[in-house]
C-alpha cells in the first residue's frame, strides 16, 4: 500500500508531454502511385476476372547452368486495332537445397529512357546478393532439379519434350499444368492464366497469383503510355509524384512496379514483415492501409499504425508453416485479408520497381521455416557475450569524467553493466571520425580504464558526412559519394547541417568506408573495446522526401535508389562490421555493432533496436509485440530504448520497464538529450534496488541467455519467443504478444505494462509451471491453456519455468560479465509432471570467434524420473587442459536447484546423494545441502559440465 501510495504521487509529479509522429510527411498508399495503380488494378481485375499474363509452355526449357526451369510470361496488352501489345517476362524457377522454391519474373527489352541516360537499363536484380548468405552466392541453384511431370495439352509439341527429355515424364491429362515433386514438397506451374500451386505432403498450402493480381509495369514512354494502359489500370502518378513531400522526383523510368498476390491455405494467422508498431499476429489491412515496408526515421512514431519504420524484412509466415520471402528492396506495401470461413489469408505485395524474385519456403513447423530463413540470409551473428549484458546509453555523456563517473557510479550502487555508449555529442562539431578533444581528449585511457573490468565503448557514427572536412573531402574526391539524379554529389541535411552521404552500395565506396575506421580505431593491440553504432542509415536525411533520400539518387554510378532503398542501411553496417573485424583480427574478436535501419540479412553482422520510442506505457507495451516480430523474422537481437527514448518516464514506469527490458535479447537503457538524467543508481529506493536486482538477475541469467543466442546462431530460432511457436496445439494463443517464452528454455514471461497494476492474468499451456523465484509450483491440469491471476507488487516480475525444463545460472553479483567467467554454475531444475526435464548449455570463452574452431563446450542435462540427472556432452574443446585456453575457465556446477511439483513423486533430501561417474560410483554427504516445500537444493555436488556423469539423488 505504501508503495503505491508513493507512486501515486510520483505520477501525479511526472505528467506526460503529448508527442506524435508527423504522419503527414509520410505517404499512404492512395498518395503512392505505384500502391496507389495496383490497388485500383487488383480491385477492378477482381470484378473483370481478365488475365493479362500467361505462362508460354513452349518456351519451357531446362537451364542446366542454372539447374532451374526457364520459361517466357507473356504480358499481352489488347488493342482496338488488333496490334496488341506482346511483352516478354522471363520466367525461371529453382529449388534451393533445402527445398524451398525460388521464382523470379523479369522484364526482358528495356531501354533506357529519355533522361535516364545514368541508369542501368535492366531491371535491378541484385537485391538477393546482399540478403542471401554469401554461401548461396553460388550454390542458390545447385540443387539437382527435380524430376517434372507434364499434364500435356493437344498442342503440346515434342520439341517441347525433346528439350526436357531427361526428367520429364508423360501424362494425357489436358490442361497445361507441370507438376514437379521435391521431398515432402509438390509444385504445379499452371500456364494460363499463370500461377503456381504448392503443396506440403499433398495438402495445399499457397497458391501464387491465384488472384491474378499479377503485375509488371513494362517500360514505355510517357508519349506511348496510352497504348500500354490496360482496360483495369488507372495511370495515377505514372511519370510524376505530386505528393508534397516527393514531387521533385523525377522518376527517370516511369512505371516500373511489381506486384503479386500469394493465397495462404489453412491459416488465418500470419506473421512477420517488421518492422512495423503493430500487433504481432499481422492485422487485416483490406479497410485501411496496408503495410510498407520502406525504411525511414519516424521520430515519436505512432502506435498501431502499417506505417514504415527505420527497418524492413520482407519475409511472411502462417501458423501452417508456408514462408514467402520477397526478395526486393525497394518502398513496398502488403495487403492482407483473412477469410475465416474458408481458412485461408490472402495477401498482395506492391514493390515500386525491381524483378520478382520470390523465395517459398514450407515445414513441418514454424521453427522449420524459420530455419530455412536464416539458413538462405545468414544465421543471426553470436554476440559477444558482454553485448548481452546491460547497456548504459545517453544523448549524451559529455566527457570523460562523466562517463567515468557512471562507471564508478555503477560499481558503487552494484548495478552490472557492460557497454557505455556515447552518442553524436562525443564529436567535433558532429563530424564522424572526430572526437570532440575539449571533453575526450585522450579516448585511448578512457578506453583502458574502461577495460579494466572488461568494459566496452560504443561511439555513434552515422553514413552522413559534414560538407567540408577531411572526411567528406576525401568521399568527394574518391568518387564515392551518393550522387543525385543528375550525377552530382548529393548534398541533403541532418545532424551537422549540409551533408554528403556514403556510398556503400558500391564496393570502393565500401573499401574508402573502412579505411576511415582504420585510422579512427588506430590503437594499442591490447585494446579492443571499442564498438560502433550506425544510426540514421535509412537514411534519414531531415530536408528529404518522406525524411529519407530523394528515389531518384544514384549508387555506383548506375543504380537508383528507388531499387535499393531497404539495402542501403545493411550495406552501411556490413561495410562497418567489416572494418571492425579485420581491425580487431589480431585478437580474432567478435564485434558487435547496433544499426537502426535493417534488411533481411541485417542479422549475420548487426543487432538494431526499436528506434525513438517515447517513456509512456503505450510504448512499453507495443515495444513486445515489435520485439517478438523481428524475432520471427531472423533478427532476433534486439530491444527498446529503456525506459523510453523521448520524455521522462515515471519512477512506476522506469520499473516495470526495466523488468520488461530484461527480457530483450538487447537491453539498453537509452534517453533523449532534453530528458533528465535516470542512471539506475539516482533513483530512490524502492526504485534503485528495483532497477539494480532486476539488472543483476539479467546477468545471473546470462548462460542460459547465451545458451539461446548459440541456438539462435545456428538455428534462427527466436530468443523472444512467442507462446504459439512452443504451443502450436492451441488456437488461442496465435494471437498472445504480451507473454512469452524465452527461447526454447522454458521460462515464461509476461511483463507488467500498465500503471497500478496489482495482479495481472497470465495464460499456461498444459502442464506444470513454477514461480521462478519461490519455485512455488501449480498444475494446468486440463486440456488447454488456462488463465491465472498473479500477484504483481511493483518489485514483481511474473515469469515461471516450465515443467521438463533445465536452465543454467549464475548467482553472484560481479560488475561486469568478464568478471562472472570464473564463477560456477547452478542447475535449476524444473521436473514435469513425471519428473522428467531437459536443458542445454552451450559455452565458449563469449568474445572471439574460436568457436568457430571447436573452441567450445556443449552439454544437456537430463532428469529421468525425478532424481536420476545425467549431464551428457556433446563437445567439448580438444584443448580444454590447454593453460592459455580461456574458453572454459570454470566448468564446475556449484548447485543444484530440484523444483518439486505436487503431482511428481515424492522427492526429499537423503543424507548422501550417489554419482556414476567413468566407471565409478561415490557417495556424496549432503548436509549442507538444503529443502523447503518448493525445492531441494544439493550444494557442492563437485561435478563439472564437461564431463558425463549421473547423480542419483
Ligand atoms: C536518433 C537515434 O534514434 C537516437 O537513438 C539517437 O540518440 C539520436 N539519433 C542522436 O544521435
């Protein structure tokens, strides 16, 4: 009551300011043109059932080269006088090696348009060597193209069949339809009208184009467009934008969109294309806007809204397992319509230019798709096991007594931390690449005192370069600046004023980029704490269109930025990662980088974060759902500012943010300039032991959270996860984005985001559910999920561990995550309601990439019938005896914690407990060993996670 009390009165002292997002600068679709035409064209094509596009079936052939089928769309444009117009989209369709299916649609002839003289004339098609992982550089297509049976039409010719004489077989049905058997995966090519059906072991799962949605703006002159206008088409904005904020564009080559439509069977639950400040299961777009995908800075965004956000993944799933990933990087929007009654979602995706390039991907599961993603884009980077401690954020910290006063601040009130980060202010005159020398005049000893306790720096530097000095001389004078559309350097506004932009979408440019940083991090070997943020790569440019770059720019001297713009902020990072781990190859350091603009593939190199945020509840309870989406999408390591960006939070907030922010797979506290400080150790109590025990369990946790950033690194399975990727079974819990798992550890999650809130409702799956902290134990008897009051005081936070889990912790408090490696492990064991529970640990020396050599430790424990425990290894270094090995300083598991569960067989505490162990079996007094009602807990078991043993308790 007290406590209350005293919030009260702190809420009343910290009323909120009114912030928005100026919606206005951005576009809606009616207000695009290209999402504007395609909507009026799929909406009058589904009134007049007309099909433009048809599959030629003797332009069919196999393309050995490519190991993929080839065929010719055929756009015919009717006209009054006969002369219809015939434009030729090749076809090609491929299977990746795990059997996803890849297609792409081009654009055959094109020339280059009056004015467009810089550009390339082709459609661009590269966004996919920047998403895929450069192991499908070469082998996307390798895999052996399956065999393919024909149901033959009359007109079907044998020159056909001669062509595809080696894997085709004969059938006399007679439409034109390919069937095609790949694994558990079947695929029908139907010529006319075109689509593509796809089933998962004989049963539908997505049908493309099923709608006829399909559409390729093919080039014409502005002068010819009225004969290359279908009847369904509107011609809005074709040649102009007159949306306010863009109308300079000169949109060199006219019409040039994309679209499709993809039918989703046995499901109206999708997931996916972040980032976006919605829920997590994707809402029905077709009574307003549907999503964009177009990265852009949106200060104070606005909640619930399809609006663009700082990064975009343009990959969907459905609770039945079906993934399309949409391989293009320019502004694109989505369309999404659920249909209940015949369980199915049909969706339709509008890219502004570029080819069709469309992976499928279907699994038994939605982690098996999952799976595919990451494995196509690149696995999620495992971090260095500091980057997943806390991090101290603030625009900004003003110098170096400063930052090293939160240092010692820190210590003083036995608040973890890792990272200290400083923002724009650390610079002279916000010219990257500089340190502002009055305030950081010798950053290499802030550095080395920094890493005393194994900290680590993070400085800003954004891809905008201040007109007029060394730095942005030297891109002008390379040639490696962002030019606009008349081939001149481009010269837009942000931070420093007058700025010019990085080139990194070309390879010099890329190479000019990281020479920059080898100067800039030039210091002594055994320094190696130093990081980078790359912020405001969207990019935001405050006098641009929409806050971003004009479409019309171009990148290495040809490619418009209409074609690359979701790209850009990935090739920035990538080039900075780059620089970041050659120049720390020495010590064969991991870096770690945060980036806000994002694209598939983001996640091999960068975590990001949900940008500008506001302290208010609303956005404490949106950053979740936004969390758990990049989460499913492949990039999982990220968070929100805590405890909002922009504002000041109250004290209530600040705590319930930080016992949310925990659970981030990026926890950093972050505030705006104009904010006041709220460092954790100048809170009062209640708040600062809040704060402080709510950051120390973070660390305690921190072998289980890295455990699942292993898993993650090899799998992509989230680290956020959502109750429906652990609980398929149950129908309810698709559309849960305020609970949550983490990872596959069994604990469950649901953070209190709302003032006052003395009790909250959680939801459990079947089974039994202990308190973590109590291990007081309750059993979901029934068939389904079930719902239960929690108490929440302020200093609570809800989460439980599931029953037939095992999770490794550590309990001491120590300043830094460096100085926890020496400390051993405790077993916190969850049983079932059988006694039975299982838990992986993985461990490597958490900073360089020598796991990658084998440097590492792999184990699982398992409990059989409540009181045998076995620790089964997997791997283990060959080099564990090696003294100079510091992978595994500490093996030793120093307890063992036993929940113990009404329904279980009745475990108790024996005076000496028995462990197997090579051969051997000893006894093991356990007198200061511990029980209560909720758990048993063997002290000094003296058992070492790399070795096989069984205890017997
Ligand atoms: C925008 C970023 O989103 C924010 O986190 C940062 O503090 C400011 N830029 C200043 O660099």
């Amino acid at each position: 009551m007290v406590l209350l009390k005293w919030l009260v009165c702190q809420l009343v002292l910290f009323a909120s300011l009114s912030h928005a997002f100026t919606d206005y600068l951005l576009k809606k679709c009616a207000q695009s043109g290209f999402c504007h035409r395609n909507r009026v064209y799929s909406d009058n094509i589904a009134k007049s059932h007309h099909c433009y596009y048809k599959l030629d079936a003797q332009s069919i052939a196999h393309d050995p080269l490519q190991n993929s089928l080839s065929a010719t769309i055929i756009k015919t444009i009717p006209r009054l006088d006969g002369a219809d117009i015939a434009v030729e989209l090749p076809f090609s369709l491929s299977f990746l090696q795990d059997h996803s299916v890849r297609f792409t649609i081009d654009e055959k002839e094109r020339t280059v348009a009056s004015g467009g003289s810089l550009l390339a004339s082709q459609r661009y098609n590269e966004t996919w060597m920047y998403a895929f992982d450069e192991k499908f550089h070469d082998e996307a297509n390798k895999t052996n193209f399956p065999e393919l049976r024909f149901a033959k039409q009359e007109h079907s010719t044998d020159s056909l069949w001669s062509r595809l004489s080696s894997f085709l077989t004969h059938s006399n049905s007679t439409t034109d339809t390919i069937h095609l058997q790949n694994g558990n995966i079947s695929l029908e090519i139907l010529t006319e009208p075109f689509q593509l059906k796809i089933y998962w072991q004989n049963s539908l799962r997505l049908i493309v184009n099923e709608r006829n949605f399909l559409n390729i703006e093919h080039q014409r002159s502005k002068e010819e467009n009225f004969a290359h206008v279908l009847p369904e088409e509107t011609t809005f904005n074709m040649f102009k934008d007159d949306f306010m904020y863009s109308k300079h564009d000169t949109m060199p080559l006219g019409p040039e969109s994309v679209a499709l439509d993809f039918t989703f069977f046995q499901s109206t639950n999708l997931f996916g294309i972040p980032e976006h400040p919605t829920s997590l299961r994707l809402m029905d777009t077709s009574q307003g806007e549907p999503y964009r995908l177009f990265n852009v800075d949106v200060f104070e965004y606005n909640i619930g809204t399809t609006q663009p956000m700082y990064g975009s993944i343009p990959f969907m799933f459905s609770s039945s397992s079906t993934s399309v990933f949409w391989v293009n990087a320019a502004d694109t929007w989505v369309d999404i319509k659920y249909d209940t009654q015949q369980n199915k979602t049909m969706t339709h995706w509008i890219s502004e230019n570029g080819v069709v390039d469309v992976v499928i991907s279907l699994g038994q599961d939605i982690p098996a798709v999952i799976d595919k993603f990451t494995d196509l884009t690149g696995r999620p980077f495992l971090p260095p096991m500091s980057s997943i401690g806390y991090h101290q954020c603030r625009w900004n910290y003003n110098d170096e007594t400063d930052v090293l006063t939160v240092d010692a601040q820190m210590d003083a009130n036995e608040i973890p931390y890792d990272f200290i980060w400083l923002d724009l202010e650390y610079t002279n005159d916000k010219k990257y690449f500089t340190w502002k020398r009055n305030s950081f005049p010798n950053p290499k000893r802030l550095l080395s005192k920094l890493n005393k306790l194994g900290r680590n720096l993070v400085v800003l530097i954004d891809p905008h370069l201040k007109k007029g000095y060394e730095i942005s001389d030297s891109v002008i004078n390379e040639n490696v600046a962002v030019k606009d559309h008349n081939g001149n350097d481009y010269v837009g506004h942000c931070w420093p004023g007058n700025s010019i932009w990085i080139d990194t979408m070309s390879e010099y440019g890329q190479k000019i980029w990281k020479s920059f940083f080898e100067k800039f991090m030039d210091l002594p070997a055994d320094l190696t704490n130093l990081f980078i943020w790359n912020d405001m790569n969207e990019p935001s440019i405050f006098d641009g269109p929409e806050t971003t770059a004009p479409k019309d720019l171009i990148h290495d001297n040809h490619t418009e930025e209409r074609s690359i713009h979701n790209l850009y902020g990935l090739s920035v990072h990538e080039a900075t990662y780059d620089a970041v781990k050659s120049i720390y190859s020495s010590s064969d350091k991991r870096p770690f980088l945060l980036t806000r603009a994002f694209f598939a593939g983001s996640q091999r190199t960068a975590a990001t974060w949900t940008g500008d945020n506001v302290a208010t509840w609303d956005y404490l309870k949106i950053s979740i759902p936004m969390v758990l989406s990049n989460n499913v999408a492949g990039m999982p390591f990220i968070g929100a500012d805590i405890a909002g960006f922009a504002e000041d939070p109250t004290p209530e907030l600040i705590a319930r943010w930080y016992q949310a922010g925990l659970w981030y797979p990026f926890f950093r506290a972050h505030a705006h300039i104009d904010t006041k400080r709220r460092e954790p150790y100048l809170f009062d109590d209640p708040l600062k032991s809040i704060v402080r025990d709510t950051i120390q369990l973070r660390y305690f946790l921190l072998p289980t959270l890295y455990t699942m950033f292993y898993k993650s690194s090899t799998t992509g399975f989230p680290i956020m996860n959502p109750m429906f990727i652990e609980h398929p079974e149950f129908p309810e819990l698709y559309d849960i984005d305020n609970q949550f798992y983490w990872g596959d550890s069994g604990l469950l999650i649901k953070p209190v985001t709302d003032p006052g809130q003395s009790e909250i409702e959680m939801i459990f799956p079947p089974g039994v559910f202990y308190d973590f902290e109590s291990m007081a134990s309750f059993v979901n008897t029934g068939a389904d999920p079930a719902v239960k009051i929690i108490p929440t005081p302020l200093d609570k936070i809800p989460f439980f561990i599931e029953g037939g889990h095992i999770i490794t912790i550590k309990d001491k408090y120590r300043r830094s995550s460096k100085l926890m490696k020496n400390d051993p492990y405790v077993l916190v064991i969850a049983p079932d309601v059988k006694g039975h529970a299982v838990g992986d640990l993985y461990v490597d020396d958490g900073e360089t990439f020598g796991y990658q050599r084998g440097e590492y430790a792999k184990t699982r424990f398992v409990l059989e019938d409540g009181h045998i425990l076995k620790n089964v290894p997997s791997h283990t270094p060959d080099n564990l005896m090696d003294i100079h090995n510091d992978v595994l300083r500490n093996t030793n598991i120093e307890k063992i914690i036993v929940a113990k569960n009404e329904l279980q067989r009745d475990i108790a505490l024996k005076d000496s407990v028995t462990i197997k162990q090579g051969g051997e079996e000893r006894s093991f007094p356990t007198k200061l060993s511990h029980e209560d009602d909720n758990k048993i807990i063997i002290m000094n078991p003296m058992l070492d996670i790399t070795e096989n043993w069984e205890l017997i308790f």
